[in-house]
C-alpha cells in the first residue's frame, strides 16, 4: 500500500503527540474530526449520536494515543475506536426506527417528472440508509467504510482488526441482507 502524504503527516502529528506535544494532539483532532463524525453518522443514523460518540471516541484517543505502537495504522486504529463507540451506542439505545414506515406511508403527489424522478431517488436513499440501520453493526460498519468514506477492502481491514478475506465476506453479507431487506420493503 502506498502512503500518502496525508498519511505520512498523520504518522508525524501522532508521533509529536505521543511525546506529549498538545498542539499535535489538537492537529490530529482537527483532522481527524470530520471522518469521525461521518463514521459515527453512518453507524447510527442518528444525529444526536454523532457528537456524544465523536466526543466518547475523542476521550478514548487521549487515553489510548500513548500506547499505540504503530504510527502508521492510527488513522484506522481512530476508525476502529469510532466503530467500537458507535456499536457501544446502538446497544444501549436498541430502539426502532420510523423511517421506512413514514417512506413507505408517504402518497405521491402531482410533481412535474424531474421533481418526482429526484424525490424517488431521494427516498431510495432514505430507504437503503434505513435497511443499513438493520444491519448488524460490524457489516454496517463495513458497509459506511467502504460505501461511504470510499476506502479500499485492506484499509477497512486494518481499521476494524479483521483479515482482508472476512472484510470481503461480510461486504458479500451486507449486500445479501440489504437486498433481502429492500425486497421486504417493497413488497
């Protein structure tokens, strides 16, 4: 895998960090904030989840960064932590959500075709974004780093600790449950 020089910043601001420097610490968070809350959006659905498991995974790096013995694998061992708040969070919320309902409840209205071409599109979203909510955490988790942060399998793999082959499978399980999923929805 090639490193980039975003990488290679990353690895010079953790290292800066873990040698006690805050300023580095800070340009990590900076950093590192916006794919923490789009991480954290995607795992939950829920926007008031984002900040309280961005800020839990931003108490957990303080507490961790020193003990990382690797520089190079932060940025997934950050996605890691992230994936593991967020599941942390679904398990204490467990509560169902409305919005396929309110999607499937809704009744079509007189729209030129453009505008109803883009609502349908807009609501299949929706509809996919809430069959992921039903997912079960590690594939969803699977599902927004390779779908939604566009990230290779082998990344995906050192951010959540997996081999590349049970990446590849539960990417293969996620889309199989998904289609089921969808099926159901449209029946």
């Amino acid at each position: 895998m090639t490193r980039s020089f975003d990488n290679i910043q990353d690895e010079i601001l953790v290292l800066a960090a873990q040698a006690g420097d805050a300023a580095a610490f800070e340009a990590i968070l900076r950093r590192w904030l916006p794919l923490m809350r789009r991480h954290a959006s995607r795992l939950t659905g829920d926007s008031d989840a984002v900040e309280e498991v961005s800020q839990e995974s931003c108490l957990a790096l303080v507490g961790a960064l020193a003990g990382l013995q690797d520089p190079a694998s932060a940025r997934g061992w950050m996605l890691r932590i992230v994936t593991h708040k967020a599941a942390d969070w679904v398990r204490r919320r467990q509560r169902d959500r409305e919005l396929i309902r309110t999607i499937q409840n809704r009744e079509p209205r007189d729209v030129p075709t453009d505008l109803q071409r883009e609502r349908e599109s807009h609501d299949r979203a929706a509809l996919i974004r809430a069959a992921c909510m039903h997912l079960p955490t590690d594939l969803r988790a699977v599902v927004s780093l390779y779908y939604g942060e566009g990230l290779p399998v082998a990344v995906i793999a050192d951010a959540l600790g997996a081999p590349t082959g049970t990446i590849k499978s539960r990417l293969h399980e996620a889309r199989a449950q998904l289609i089921v999923l969808l099926e159901r929805k449209s029946a």
